[in-house]
C-alpha cells in the first residue's frame, strides 16, 4: 500500500587523514541490534532540548546525529534570512528487529518564533511495518503572498516521535541535515505542469550490470540508466542515487528473484519496500505492495513528474518533492519475514532506472545551487559507480590538490621573487660594505657586534657612524 505524503587546509597530515578509510560496521540482523545504516562520516553529535529556545544550533551544509525516545520532543535552532528556502529532513533509524507498527513516525517540523508551524513531513513505516531507515523534511519556503514564516530571524526545528504502544521503546538513532537552497533572481511561474508523460518505459537497454548498494544516503551507490543486479538479505535495506537534471523524468522499479529454497506455500506481504528520496532527503514516493511466494516478483514506482522548479506549488505531494535537480535516493528494504520462509540467505535483486528527456536549463538562482544541480562530476561517478561516500572524497582530494597546486605556485614564485631581489641588493650592500665596518668589542664582547639585532648588525651598530661620517 502506498504511503501518501506529499579551506580546507593543505597539511600533509591533513591529506593523510582524508585518504583513511573508515572501517564500517558489521552486518547483524539479531533483534535489537544496531542497524549498519552508516552515518554521514562528518555528522555532528548534537542533543535537542525540550524547550525551543535552548535548543543547539543548526548550521547550512551540515550534518548532525542525534537520538529520540517513544513520546519525546527535540528543539533545535535555525537562523535563515528573507530570501532563501531551508530543509531540514530527518532519518529515523531504528535497530533491527525491534517491533514497529503502521502509528510509529518521526514527525520533524519548522516552526517561527511565535509557534506557527511552517511545513512538517513525517517518516512513516506504513503498512510495511518492519524497522528500516526512513526519512522525511520540514521546509520553509519564500512565498511572493504568503504572510507566515517570512521573516529573516530565528526559527526552530521540531522532532517529535509517535510510537504505539505495542512498539519497541527504544530510542531510535537520527540523522538531521540542514540545505539550503537560494532564492531566485526573479519571480518565475507558480504553476505546476498538469500533464506529464505517464507510460512505463521499456527495459533499460545494455543488460543487466552488477553494482552492490550502500547502507544510507552517505555511502550509497551511484547509478545511471540501466538495469542494475544486487543481492538482498531478509531485513536489509540498501541505497542507490541517481542524478536528475531539470526537465528529465526518473522511472525506477524492482524486481525480486525467485527463491530456490524455502516452503513455496508460505507467503510473504509487503515483501519489498521501493522508496525514493529527493536532494534534500524529502519524501517522494514509495511502493510496497509486493505478495512474495517464492516466484520473481515486480513493484514500481508510479510515473514521477519530471523535475522542475515549478512543482513546488503543486498540491500533490509527490509533485511537489520532484523541485530541483540533483541526486535522487533510491532505497530498497526486503522483509525480515522473508527469512522465516525461506531462509537467511541473500535473494538476487534487479533494479531498474530509466531516466527520460533532455537536460533543459536552470532556473536563475542568485547564489550557487549547490546539491541542486546536476555536476559533469556526478555524472561520471553515476557512469563508474562510485558510492556518495566515494564522490565526496574524490572532490575533498581534489580541492586540497588544487590548493597544493596553489600552493607550491606561490612559493616558486616567491622564491624567484625573492632572488631577484637578491640580486638587486647584492651591489648595494657591497657598496655600503666599503663605508661600513663591523663593529668590534662593544657590550657584546670582542667579536659579538656583527649581528642582526636592530642595534647590531652591519653598519653603524650603537656606536653611531666611523669617525668622519
């Protein structure tokens, strides 16, 4: 069933620690145990307070990691100007195992200062209720006629969670991330595109690929189009992300293998969970309505409206979210159940992205866009597979390259600078070596005038000039 919501500095030790490889953690599907979701390597450690005025702050561009019981509300703090649009999103990560249901949510809203709630999203289980990563946003949106939440100032990020009571209490780990995105130069149209094409594309041409998934958004797996073959474990969920650029369209479905093992009269519901994510980790749309019973099974997504800046002021929620380019998240989750039918072993998994239309132009940003736009770079980690985690790493390596570059540029300049001053200065000083002399005894001691103090040195020392002079 569907759920429906809408500089760096150039040291060698620096370079050293930015090749690290981080060791990740172990796979474990006991009850209980911490999911392998892989938190964002430069997140945060931060603790929302109860009352909305203590709450820590936010900043643009970062990434933080907090926690929250069953029942319990986490404040915390942004500071935005009149002009750009904030998204804060948020991702919920229960341990594995333990027992959710279809109430259990993380609600996270954006609030002003006198209480009034400017957007809220909630990361939902739904009718697949087993525990896995999910995610959603809260945003503030500069609107031409609307008369809330406009001002430039403090505003507060709430999170609460919804648990039922049958539901595991544990607290649930949570990844917060703050974009923001800039206004634009000029009022452009606030009307969504009505009609899109609708009908499923054909299979991904070139054959099936082989390309593993991550853990989260941070380490996961780049894809372009195609048909991409992975292995999925009972009550794992794996992440991909693909770019979509302005004007395109994203069709995405899976397919699930059949099992070669396993009571083939045992069926399992809601076996698949396909759920997608935009660039600022908003909720887009999911499809879970799979009935495995051991036989290849399908699910896609329903067809997407293809990005534009525009869809923002659509009433429909999975409209809406489809409102910048940038990297979209793909994550697949298979059921625990699974397991008790047909065993613990990894089941084949075929992914399939189909990315329609041509790349139109951007809208007239007046600052950079940063996550919303599409890259030659996030192209070519899109064609080679590599991991957001990866990308990331490749781009910091290339700034801190570039900055060595600099570096060393300056500093063979400087040196040539510095030798042609040299030579200039060598005639004079031998010049003034003909009427300077070094000066002997003193309260240095014999031999200890020549030196480089301000009163020493070459010359005329504290002594003032040689006779005559």
């Amino acid at each position: 069933m569907k759920r429906q919501r809408g500089r760096a500095r150039v040291a060698l030790a620096g370079a050293a620690a930015l090749c690290a490889v981080a060791a990740l953690p172990g796979q474990s599907w006991a009850a209980g145990r911490p999911s392998p979701y892989v938190f964002d390597t430069g997140a945060k450690p931060v603790k929302g307070t109860p009352v909305n005025i203590n709450g820590p702050r936010l900043t643009a561009g970062s990434v933080y990691k907090d926690s929250i019981e069953p029942g319990e509300k986490r404040y915390y703090r942004i500071d935005l100007d009149a002009r750009s649009n904030a998204y804060v999103s948020a991702v919920a990560v229960p341990r594995l195992g333990t027992k959710v249901t279809y109430a259990d949510e993380l609600k996270v809203s954006i609030e002003d200062t006198s209480g009034t709630e400017c957007s809220d999203g909630e990361a939902r289980f739904g009718s697949a209720a087993y525990a896995r990563p999910v995610a959603d946003y809260a945003s503030r949106r500069i609107e031409k006629d609307s008369s809330s939440c406009q001002e430039a100032g403090a505003y507060y990020v709430l999170l609460e969670r919804d648990s039922d009571a049958g539901s595991t209490p544990e607290p649930w780990d949570v990844e917060l991330r703050f974009a923001s995105e800039p206004a634009l130069k000029s009022a452009g149209p606030t009307a969504a595109p009505e009609n899109w094409p609708s009908a499923s594309p054909a299979a991904p041409a070139g054959g099936p690929q082989q390309r593993h998934g991550g853990t989260s958004f941070h380490d996961s797996t780049s894809l372009k189009q195609g048909e991409w073959q992975d292995s999925i474990k009972p009550g794992e969920t794996l992440f991909y992300r693909v770019p979509v650029d302005w004007g395109q369209q994203l069709f995405a479905g899976a397919d699930l293998a059949n099992s070669p093992s396993g009571d083939a009269t045992k069926s399992v519901t809601n076996a698949l969970v396909l759920a997608l994510y935009n660039p600022a980790r908003g909720f887009v749309d999911d499809e879970s309505g799979m009935y495995y019973d051991g036989k290849q099974k399908s699910i896609s997504l329903d067809p997407l409206a293809p990005v534009a800046y525009e869809n923002r002021y659509s009433s429909a929620d999975a409209t809406s979210a489809m409102r910048f380019a940038g990297w979209y998240y793909l994550s697949v989750t298979l059921s625990p159940e699974i397991e008790e039918a047909y065993g613990s072993d990894a089941v084949p998994l075929t992914l399939r992205v189909n990315v329609k239309g041509n790349a139109k132009a951007a809208p007239a940003y007046a600052g950079p866009a940063g996550d919303f736009r599409v890259t030659d770079d996030d192209q070519a980690a899109a064609e080679s597979g590599a991991s957001a985690e990866e990308a990331a790493k490749s781009d910091t390596m290339m700034v801190v390259a570039a900055a060595g570059i600099g570096a060393g540029t300056v500093l063979v300049l400087g040196l040539g600078v510095w030798t042609l001053l040299a030579r200039r200065r060598a005639p004079e000083e031998a010049a003034q070596a003909v009427f300077s002399v070094p000066v002997q005894g003193g309260p240095q001691g014999p031999g200890q005038g020549v030196g480089h103090g301000p009163a020493q040195g070459y010359g005329y020392g504290q002594y003032g000039p040689p006779p005559g002079q």
